[in-house]
C-alpha cells in the first residue's frame, strides 16, 4: 500500500488541450478524482477553453499561439520535471480517454517502474472512425518494423511516462505525429514499453471535435516513418548487433518476421477502399 501511495503522489495528470471548451471541463473533473497533480496545456485555444478551467485547482501552463500537441507535451513534461514529479499520464482534452482508467496504468508501473505505459484501446469500439482504425494499423505496422517491437496501439495518447528516462529532444515534432517519434525514440534506447487495456469513447460523427487534418496530417506521418526507418537502417539494426549479439538479434527478427506475416493476413484498408 505504501509503494503504491508513493507513486500516485509522485505521478501527475497532462492534459493538451487546443480548442476543447466543450469536453475540457469534464475530462479536469474526472482526472481530479484520481488525483490532485493536473497540469493543463493550453497550446494557443482560442474559445471558451480558459474560461472552462477557471473553476479548477490546476496547474494551468498557456501560451497564445497553436504550436501542436508535440509541443504541448514537451512544455507540459518539463513543468511536471519543474515540480518534482516522477511520472506523468497524459490525456487527451477531447473526452475520448476515461481518467478512471488511470490507476490500471499505475498498477502496471508498480511492476515495472523504468516502462513507459500505453494504454490500448478496443481499435473495435462502436464509432471508432474507421480512418482512425486504419492510421492506427498502419502506424502499428511500422512502428514494428522500426523497432522490432509490436505495440498493439501506437497512436493513444492515453500512457504514462517515466520522466527519468525522457528526453526532450526525444519529441522530434511539434505536431501530431510526436507521439509516434517519441515511442519509436524510446524503443531505440533500450525503454521497456509495456501495455494494458483501457476504456474509449468516441462520441458520434455529429459531435466529434477534432483537429486531425488527413491530408496533411497523414503526409507529415509518412514523412517522420520514412526517417525512423533510415534511423533503424542505420543506428538502430546497428546497435543491435554491436551489443545483443546473437541471441536478441535473432529474437527480434523473429519479431519482425512475424510483423510482415501479421500485415499479409490482415485487411489494413478502410471499408469502401
């Protein structure tokens, strides 16, 4: 009981939030009843947002100009290092993600204090986007092959992060894709990753908020995957063979074998594509 009090008081909630007035208030709400750390982000909002967190106990972080979420994590990480805190969950602002999960992600961290945490979620769920179950699919994909890894959801901004073993310079991109850069980085330099299954809501189409622009979004995605997998070509694939030869090199070609045989079995296009 004491260690695991330990963690709660050192661990805080992370929200980014850009133009989330309408969901931002219950998602604070609800993270404050599992615990009382809650560092918001507010990466340049310009609707009622700062007037829907007025109400709380917060620690507000603001700036006036949308810079990205890959930003508003870098900013929200080095308030949480600021103030002492060890771990750190993030959330999205959207309403999507249910901070009652939280504590499964603490309860992994018990067991392995040094991972980082990703919280999956059901990629099956009534109203999941489909583009959504196809980004994720197609992330997942190279994510393995970059890593030699398998993460069975890539794209959730539901984890939580050992601070100790993050780097700024790990977050690559001010933007979307971030995330995605940040957990290929930390796979790279030997961080465990482990996983546990969480709760999602998406509302319906009529109702969503989101700030995902396909196009440009899913170019700038392609681009960052095309670097990861020169750095895997040439640092990672590297590193494996000058300090886990023979055994962990054969594991994780296994590993990556495995990911190609994974990718011919499963449909990874949208319906009607």
């Amino acid at each position: 009981m004491e260690k695991s009090e330990t963690v709660i008081n050192h661990t805080c909630v992370i929200i980014p939030t850009y133009n989330n007035g309408g969901t931002v208030a219950d998602v604070v709400a609800r993270a404050l009843q599992q615990t009382p750390h809650v560092i918001v982000v507010n990466d340049g909002s310009y609707d009622d947002t700062l007037s829907a967190l007025q109400p709380f106990d917060i620690i507000l972080v603001s700036y006036d100009r949308n810079r990205g979420k890959g930003h508003a994590l870098k900013q929200g990480f080095r308030k949480a290092r600021e103030l002492g805190f060890r771990y750190a969950v993030t959330l999205d602002a959207d309403g999507q993600h249910f901070p009652e999960d939280i504590p499964l992600l603490l309860e992994v961290c018990l067991k392995y204090p040094q991972a980082l945490i990703v919280g999956v979620r059901n990629l099956t769920e009534d109203n999941m986007p489909r583009g959504n179950t196809f980004a994720n699919r197609f992330s997942n994909f190279w994510f393995c092959i970059q890593t030699l890894r398998r993460v069975a959801d890539t794209q959730s901004g539901f984890r939580l992060y050992p601070l100790s073993r993050m780097k700024d310079w790990w977050i690559v991109s001010s933007r979307y894709e971030a995330e995605l850069g940040l957990l290929v980085l930390a796979a790279w330099l030997d961080v465990e990753i482990c996983q546990t299954d969480v709760r999602v809501h998406y509302p319906p189409q009529h109702e969503r908020v989101t700030h995902f622009r396909p196009g440009l979004d899913f170019a700038r995605i392609s681009v960052l995957n095309t670097l990861l997998c020169v750095g895997a070509l040439f640092f990672y694939l590297p590193k494996l063979l000058v300090y886990n030869l023979p055994r962990s090199l054969w594991f994780r070609l296994k590993e990556w074998q495995r990911c190609f045989l994974s990718a011919r079995s499963a449909n990874t296009k949208p319906d009607g594509m």
